[in-house]
C-alpha cells in the first residue's frame, strides 16, 4: 500500500517526512492540501486530518499520523530492518541516548532558531505580513552563531550528531538548513569545518537531493 503524505511539496515539514520515506524506500504520493484557499482550517480538515490544522498528516491505510516528527518516527518503526539506524530503539540503550539527544539539539536549538530567522526573513514576505524585525533577525543569527559552534565541538568527535550513523536526527535539518543556504544564503562550512563537513555530506544524500525542492 502506497503512502499519502497531506500537506504542501514545497512545505519544510512535508519534505521532511518525504526525506525519511525516500531514506527508507517506501513509495508515497503527495495529497496537495489548499493552504492557500484557507483548507487546512475547515472544520472537515480539523475534524479528518489535523485537529490543529497544521500539515503534513500521514495515511497508513486508515491509520493516520500527525506532525512531521512523529510520522518519520512511525515510518522508522514501522520498518525495523531498515529505520533501526535511524532511530534506534531503546532495547539499545546508549544509541538510544545518543539519538534523543542529537533529536532534542534539532527541535530545541537548530528548528528554533533557524525558524525565528527564516520566519521574519521568509515567510512574512511570502505571506505579506510586513517587514522583518531586524533586532529579531539579528539576535536568531547571534543565537545560531553560538549553537552551531556547540554542533562544531559535537561533531568533532562524531561523524552524525548521533554516532557513527546517520539518524533522523540529522535529516530532520535538511529543510530548514536547505531553505537558509537557497534563499538567505548561508555557508554552513562557516560555522566550522566539523559542521561544514556534516552538512556537505547529509545534504548529499540521494534521499534529499529527490525532495530538497518538492516532496
């Protein structure tokens, strides 16, 4: 059964999902969801797809999956013989550790700050919703300075931020990191030649280069 993924190709969230689908090799097909014409707020969708009208959702048969996270999480467990690497289960406890560790650095660190950035430079011009705060602007590239120099020291020691493996701690970067390269120009190999090297080589991958500009 072929996977639906609902949401936008074009969407960070959505091509996230579709990164991990492709890193696993299991066929979807995008369902487009009309964010435009306000689709994602109908009570239908509310009620059928996201209780918080958000994208992408996951349909498994009848069973569905919300949050871009949670989904590649459900695809990896789901499919053991391959996801295992990139998730690794509890029953091995320290890849486990490492893994929720370099996962908590992307949510809380990297997707902040790269989403406070590409919000005021991106989408309020996407969306006219006005000018960028500059001082915003400025304190996101501030805050990014300092945590990828963490990321730099982490990677010095490991080639993922997880171990030896590339996890989907790592792909869940490809979106937000891909849109700051393409559209504001940043030089991850800036932040340090240990970021520079990881990010040269996860961006590589046959999986991101299928999706990095449409799931």
């Amino acid at each position: 059964m072929i996977l639906q993924i609902h949401g936008v190709p074009t969407s960070t969230a959505t091509r996230r999902v579709a990164v991990v689908a492709k890193e696993l090799g299991l066929p979807y097909e995008v369902v487009p969801v009309d964010m435009m014409a306000g689709e994602h707020k109908s009570e239908k969708y509310l009620k059928e797809k996201h209780p918080f009208g958000r994208i992408p959702i996951l349909f498994d048969g009848d069973f569905r999956v919300v949050e871009s996270r949670a989904i590649a999480r459900y695809l990896a467990a789901k499919n053991p013989e391959k996801g295992a690497k990139l998730a690794p289960p509890p029953s091995d406890p320290q890849a486990y550790a490492r893994f929720e560790e370099a996962a908590s650095l992307e949510y809380c660190d990297f997707d902040a700050t790269t989403g406070k950035i590409g919000f005021e430079l991106l989408v309020k011009k996407y969306r006219n919703l006005g000018a960028p705060n500059e001082a915003i602007v400025a304190q996101g590239y501030e805050d990014l300075k300092t945590k990828m120099a963490a990321y730099d020291s982490i990677l010095a020691e490991r080639r993922f931020l997880a171990g030896d493996n590339i996890t989907l701690a790592d792909l869940f970067h490809l979106p937000n990191g891909y849109a700051l390269e393409q559209h504001l120009g940043t030089d991850w190999a800036s932040y340090g030649p240990n970021v520079g090297r990881w990010w040269k080589e996860i961006s590589a991958l046959e999986s991101w280069q299928a999706v990095k500009d449409g799931a």
